[in-house]
C-alpha cells in the first residue's frame, strides 16, 4: 500500500480515475455522428470533465462541507455522464465494448465517491 501523503488533488485516485473517464468518453464520443457534436458529444463530455473538476474544486477548499458539496455535485455530474452513456447505448452510438469498459469506470468512481463522501462525513461528526 502507497503510504505517500497525499499533497493536491492529483494524489486522490478518485480524481485519477475522474480524469480517465473523461479522456474515455472524448474517446469514445469521437465518432459519434456529426450532427450530435452540439448535442449529446457536447453535454457527455461536459459532465464528465465536472467530475475531477469539482473533485479537484472540493479537495482545494477550506472545510470539509464545502469539500463534501463539490463531491455532491461530481455525483450528480457521474450520473449525467451514465444518463447520456446509456443514451447512446440505446441509440446504438457507441462502440459495445469501448462502453461497457467505460460504464464499468463509472460504476466504481461512484463507489469511490460515495467511500470519499462517508469518510468525511464520519470526520465531520468527530470534530
């Protein structure tokens, strides 16, 4: 186990994975038709950049309720980015294989979130 300290954002694995799954859906949504570039391509990849983002938004304020409602948020955001995955899906957009690796990604950042999200409020009632 890493027992390094963790300095910014960038040390948490959950950001880590965040980034990985907006690099996946730029990926993924790259061939998608060209009439949805404004359309779902636009409102997928922006709410899988909200998710580090506000992970790194959350990690870099002052208290530990602000940092748990930009986690909030980068679950709402994980839940659009399976919204619109699913769409896809549906619309028979998307690559099967590169989409289900991809909701699998989705799937454990939210575990992590969530772990995150317990591990502060634990640590919000202590204090």
């Amino acid at each position: 186990m890493n027992d390094s300290p963790i300095r910014s954002h960038r040390d948490l694995k959950v950001w880590q994975l965040g980034m990985e799954i907006a690099e996946e859906t730029y990926a993924l949504t790259h061939s998608y038709p060209d009439d949805e570039r404004f359309g779902l391509v636009a409102q997928v990849r922006r709410a899988a950049v909200s998710v580090p983002a506000n992970i790194a938004e959350g990690n870099g304020r002052e208290s530990t309720k602000e940092y748990l409602r930009f986690l909030s948020i980068a679950v709402g955001s994980l839940a659009e980015v399976e919204t619109f995955l699913e769409l896809s899906h549906r619309l028979q957009m998307a690559d099967e294989s590169r989409l289900n690796r991809l909701m699998n990604l989705v799937a454990e950042e939210r575990r992590m979130l969530r772990g995150l999200q317990r591990s502060l409020r634990a640590r919000l009632a202590e204090d």
